[in-house]
C-alpha cells in the first residue's frame, strides 16, 4: 500500500510539474495502470515499507525548478531501467513506459546535466593529466562560483530593500 501511494504521488508530482496533466481522466488512467503493475511486482509485500520510501524523500531537498528536473530525470530513467524487464505485452506497462518517456524527453535539460554530474564522478583525480586540465581551469571554476555567491547576495539584499518586514 505504501508503494502505491508513493508511485502515484511521484508520477502525479513529474507530470503536474511539468505540465503533462491535461485531464483528470490521463491521471486516474494512470492510476489504474501503476494499480497493475503493482499487482504484477506484489507491492502489498509487508518488506516494501522497510527503510520508508526511495525517491518521495530525496525529492524533499531538491526545491528549485531546475534542480528538481535534475533529480526527476534520474528518477524518471530508474523507473524506465526497471520496466525494461517487465512484460512489455501487457498494455499497462507500454502506457506507464509511454508517459515515463513523454516525461523524459520533456526533462531533457535535467538529462544532460545528470549525465554531467556521472561524468564527474567518473574523472581519475588522481590522473596527472587530469589535475594538470583542473588547475589550469581552477581560477575560471573559482570566477563562476563568485559570480554566482554575488548574485544570490544581491538578490537577498534587493529583496530586503522591498520588503518592508
């Protein structure tokens, strides 16, 4: 029960977000759907609550526009990952898969930069090339953050000159 209620807030927060609800009934439809696959991985097994929920909470600190297409698109790949074994003859699986992929592709944005961020997790740091490449570009690296800590702090102070708090 717990699953259920997680994959259909998840799917309705992806497609709510990013404006893929265009009627009630595409949602409740959905619904019925992961209600299928549900029944096709036995999520009512008492193991599912363990441990609470696995993307519903990371979602929590992920709270800018463009940092939750980041997240949702990892999300959104994991999911499509998992239905690649599923049994692809039963229509519930092809609709979940297609709305997964209308949504994918709608995140390609956040795709990218995921793909950025695994690409930066792959680099050997202690390759010599590498650090070479690295510190040639630290001032530049160290520019841009400064450029970026400036903004927020003008915004904060313009927003305090509005304020009337």
């Amino acid at each position: 029960m717990a699953f259920q209620t997680y994959s259909l807030f998840l799917l309705s927060v992806i497609m709510i977000s990013f404006g893929h609800v265009e009627n009630k009934l595409n949602l409740l439809q959905l619904q019925n759907d992961i209600d299928k696959l549900k029944a096709d991985f036995n999520s009512s097994h008492s193991d599912v609550a363990d441990g609470g929920p696995i993307f519903t909470e990371k979602l929590k600190s992920w709270t800018e526009r463009n940092e939750k297409e980041i997240i949702l698109s990892q999300i959104i790949s994991m999911y499509l990952e998992m239905l690649e074994s599923t049994d692809k003859s039963k229509e519930h699986v092809r609709n979940i898969t297609e709305e997964l992929h209308t949504l994918k592709n709608s995140l390609s944005d956040g795709s990218k930069k995921m793909e950025d961020l695994k690409d930066l997790t792959k680099l050997q740091m202690s390759d010599l090339k590498v650090q070479r490449k690295a510190v040639n570009e630290l001032f530049s690296v160290l520019q841009k953050l400064g450029d970026t800590s400036s903004s927020r702090k003008r915004k904060r102070s313009q927003f305090q000159r509005l304020c009337k708090c």
